[in-house]
C-alpha cells in the first residue's frame, strides 16, 4: 500500500471519527436541553391546597342568568335571585357572586 493511499484512509477514518463525535455530543445537547413537557412532572404534596374563590363581575353574573333565564329557567333564576335577599340581581351582594354563580349551575 502507497502512502497517499494510507493517508486517505487513515482521514477517511478521522472524518468518520469527527461524524461520530459530533452526533453524541448532539444527543446529549437533546438530552439536557428537552421540551419542558418532557421534564419530570412534580410531585404533587399529600396536603390539598385550597382553591382560591373564583371572582366574578357582575357582568358575568347578568350573562349567565340571562343565558340561563332564555335557556327557559326564568322562574327557577328569579327565585334564586330572592335567596340572596335581593329583588333584582343588580341588588345582590358581590361577595355572595360565587355561591349565586354555583346555585346557578346546578338549576
């Protein structure tokens, strides 16, 4: 065997080298840098958390007693209305829209 011939081979081999080289090191790059999704979810604790009251404005109130009242529900909205002492629903408290909004889902 010729000496070009030995040093064609012997690059030939090093680029190969170089190739493989290059694609680990491009796994571990994916490895530590994968999609969020992918991480480990955390451990959830034995201890609930409690759940912080969802706030509504009366805007959203009025929409889904209106939704609710042509959906067929008018007296059944009315009567729940005068539960929370109130003549009409602009007269209800804003700290009673959560327990007015729940009482609302289950007519």
């Amino acid at each position: 065997m010729s000496k070009m011939s030995e040093l064609s081979r012997v690059l030939d081999e090093l680029v190969a080298c170089g190739e493989g080289l290059i694609h680990a090191a491009n796994a571990i790059r994916d490895i530590f840098t994968s999609e969020p999704d992918e991480q480990p979810k955390p451990v959830p604790s034995a201890e609930p958390q409690a759940e912080e009251p969802v706030k509504y404005t009366f805007v959203d109130v009025r929409k889904a007693f209106s939704a609710k009242s042509h959906a067929g529900y008018t007296e059944q909205v009315k009567s729940l209305i005068g539960k929370y002492g109130a003549a009409k629903l602009s007269a209800v408290k804003e700290e009673d829209y959560p327990a007015l909004m729940a009482d609302l889902e289950k007519i």
